[in-house]
C-alpha cells in the first residue's frame, strides 16, 4: 500500500510537470483526488490493515494528499503566468506606428456665409425670425399682394402639397407671419431655404436660401433702405463695394428694386464672372406695399417699412468665388475643404 501511494504520487508529479491548460489540470485532480480517483479508492482499503499499519499508511496517504494539491496549485499558478505573459507578448503596442488621422468636417460655405450675413445684421440690432417652409399660399402669395391669377405667380411656380399649401418660393411669407403678430418698430431678419420647379444648371437650383429682411417703424424711408444694403454690400464683400438700384416691380412692395453690388472680381470694369456688366444683381427690394401693412393690421398713414430678400447662394458665390451653384450641392470634401 505503500508502494502505491508512492507511485500516485510519482505519476501525478510526472502528469502535472507537461500540462498545458486548466482543463487538463482539473482532469489530474479528478483523477487522483476525485471521489473516485486514485487515492480515494486506495484510502478504501485501509480498513484491511493491521493496527500497526493503519496509522503509518493514513499519515503516508494524508502526506501524498497533501503534496498533490500543493503540486496541483502551483501547477495552475505557473499556468496562469504562462497565459498571462503571452498574451501580453503578442499584445505589444508598437508605439512608432503613425496614428490613424481623424477626418475632421467643416463648416459648409453656404452656413458660413449665412453666419456671416446674420452678424451683421445683428450688428445692425436686428432679430433672426423663423417661419415654415410648408407654407400656406395665403402667406407665400395671397397675403403678399399676388392674388391667384396674377402673373408674378408664375414667375415663383412651385410645389404644391394641395390647392392651399406648398413650399415656400420666398422668404417673404415670414414678413406677414411677423407684422400679423407685432407692432412697429419690427426689425427683422429671416434666413431660410425656399423652392421653386427650376431645372438644375450654373446658376439655378429647386432648393435655395434667402435671407429676408424687414424693418417697419415710423418715417422709415427708402435712404433708410439704401444705407443699410450699401453698409451690407461693404461688410460681405468689401470697403471699396458700391450698390446700384434698378427700377423693378414686387407686388408687395412700392417702389420697388432689384440691387446690384459692384462686381467682386473686377470691380466693375466688367469680366466674365459679371458677364461684362460690372455689376451683379444679389437682392430684391423696396418699401412696404400699404396694401401689405394694413392687410397685417399695422396703419400705413403711421407707419412706413422696407423690406428685402437677398439670395445666399449668389452671395456665397461671390464671397468665395464659386462659378457653379451646383458644386454648393453635391458634397465633395475637396470642394469643401477649400473655404
Ligand atoms: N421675395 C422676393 C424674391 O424672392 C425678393 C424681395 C423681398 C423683394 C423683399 C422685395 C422685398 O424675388
């Protein structure tokens, strides 16, 4: 019986010295101190001992027991540190590795000139207004002075959702929504994107912005009007930019202009960008139609207003030299990049 204690032992020892995982160790000690192992059933045979022999054979059998889960402990730990440590080997960081670049976004051109727009009409003590871009025709035409029928209609055709609201052609709608709801003096400025059914090219597109604005108080006058775009045209484009106003119709305001800033490339000896004319129209404008005031519930004998729409495409065209409205639309980060 001694004898096969010594051998469990000897085979143990011999066993754990080339096991390569957890499982395989757990296997060991099923195996020999399992409840069915090796020194279990051996420990069953004492009962046929003499006297003498018992206790020498139990101390022998509680030694080799305790040596087997020593050797079994050590062997998980040195297992662990082997894991451990090849992991880490194969998990090296090279550090000389260059880093990945992160692709950083910008601001688009048209936001930034939009910003720019708005500073300085705040500079100016305006407010930003908002309205909707699903916009009831009797704001986006009836309210403006373009009853059906009237032929500036065509001139904006757009999409309609039904016979009473569709996509906003202009910014304009924003001046009724603002006088119906408040008293002189307003001064507002309102940035937006509008639609019109154009086709596609170089200087047109469905979806653009504008930026309306409409200042009413009393004794406001059209040299109001003229110093506040002349003051505008030099903020965006620069000291040495003039304004010319042309002689036009809206139905919503009287008189009426359409604006020309001196060309931003030329200066105004005339090139290809102004089509050799020195001058590029950016705004539609004029004094508040009363029509208009007293349809939004504000007296015309009172009060007096002008109110224009400027086309942020146009103004980031120039401000940037962009000769195509489209590259504003088609999202290449190269063409992006650049302002
Ligand atoms: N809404 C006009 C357009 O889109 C521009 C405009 C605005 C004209 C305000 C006069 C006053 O053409």
């Amino acid at each position: 019986m001694k004898e096969q204690l010594n051998n469990i032992k000897d085979s143990a020892q011999k066993e754990l010295s080339n096991i390569k995982s957890i499982q395989e160790l757990e296997d060991i000690r099923i195996k020999f101190l399992g409840k069915k192992g090796e020194l279990t059933s051996v420990l069953r045979g004492m009962g046929a001992l003499s006297a003498e022999e018992r206790p020498v054979i139990g101390q022998l059998a509680n030694e080799v027991r305790a040596f087997l889960e020593n050797e079994i402990e050590n062997a998980k730990m040195e297992l662990v540190r082997r894991e451990r440590s090849s992991a880490l080997e194969k998990e090296v960081i090279d550090v000389t590795i260059p880093g990945k670049r992160k692709n950083l976004g910008k601001r688009h051109p048209l936001s930034m000139v939009m910003d720019e727009i708005k500073n300085i009409f705040i500079g100016m003590g305006y407010e930003i207004a908002e309205g909707p871009e699903i916009e009831l025709d009797y704001y986006n035409f009836e309210a403006l002075n373009i009853p059906q029928g009237h032929p500036a209609r065509d001139t904006q055709d757009t999409f309609y959702i039904n016979q009473n609201m569709l996509l906003r052609t202009q910014t304009s709608p924003v001046q009724i929504r603002i006088m119906e709801k408040s008293q002189p003096p307003i001064k507002i400025i309102c940035p937006g994107r509008v639609y019109r059914s154009d086709a596609v090219d170089a200087t047109h597109s469905p979806i653009f912005h504008q930026v309306e604005g409409l200042v009413v108080d009393k004794g406001v006058t059209m040299g109001d009007l003229v110093g506040t775009l002349e003051v505008f045209a030099k903020s965006i484009f620069g000291e040495n930019t003039k304004i010319r106003l042309r002689p036009h119709h809206f139905p919503f305001t009287e008189p009426s202009a359409e604006v020309d800033v001196s060309c931003w490339t030329c200066g105004g000896k005339g090139c290809r960008v102004c089509k050799n004319e020195g001058w590029i129209e950016i705004l539609g404008a004029g004094m508040v139609h009363p029509k208009v005031l007293k349809i939004c519930g504000i007296d015309p004998e009172v009060y007096s207003g002008f109110a224009f729409g400027l086309g942020v495409e146009r103004t980031a065209m120039g401000r940037f030299n962009i000769d195509d409205l489209r590259h504003l639309y088609e999202n290449d980060v190269r063409f992006l990049k650049q302002f």
